[in-house]
C-alpha cells in the first residue's frame, strides 16, 4: 500500500487534493511530486492541498511541499494550503513555512481566495 492516498476533485477551476496518508521520503513525496507536475502539464495551476488525513510528514516531505510550492509559482499558478492538523502546523511555524505558505481552516474560505 502507497503511504500516501491522493483524491483529486474540481471546485470551478481550483484542483484539491484531498491528502492522507503519510509525506515521507520515497512513495510519499514522489506521490505527490507526479500528481502536482500532471496537473501543471494539464495547464491546471489552481491548486489547494487539503492535509485533513496527513498524519505525518517528514523532512522529505516538507521539501516536497515547498518544491511543488516553487513549481507552481514558476507556472504562474497558486498552490495553497488547507486543513493542517496541529503537528503539521506546528512543523511549518518551526521551520518558518507558514509564512510561505497560504493556509486556511475551512475550503469555502480557501476556494474563494484563488483570484
């Protein structure tokens, strides 16, 4: 079983990415590096991770997050976050990521923030 699953849905032109699993080095990230690179190849560049269902990420998953982050700014897109749980929130606020990142708590709030 992949440590990482990945729904994808559409909400107008946003993408979301219901997450859950675990954002680990190996499957984990490079799971999640393929579904990022195949929507930005669709010209899909609204793109909101929910991570309601991540119960970990490692250091090779934050590198993920932000390189898909970069990834997506390089296309002109935006990339946000949505639903951290407390640990994952508290790994971005140590590693200063929260501040890079546009998290929100709920998706009505985040989806109406793609301009």
């Amino acid at each position: 079983m992949a440590e990482l699953n990945i729904k994808e849905r559409q909400a107008g032109d946003v993408t979301i990415l219901d997450l859950s699993g675990k954002i680990t080095i190996g499957e984990g990230s490079v799971a999640l590096r393929s579904a990022i690179r195949r929507l930005l190849s669709e010209g899909k560049k609204k793109i909101l991770l929910n991570l309601g269902g991540v119960s970990y990420v490692d250091s090779s998953g934050i590198g993920e997050l932000v390189s898909s982050y970069t990834a997506v700014n390089k296309e002109g897109g935006q990339l946000k976050l949505l639903n951290l749980t407390q640990k994952i929130q508290d790994l971005l606020a140590i590693t200063k990521l929260l501040t890079v990142f546009d998290v929100y708590e709920d998706e009505a709030t985040a989806l109406e923030s793609f301009s």
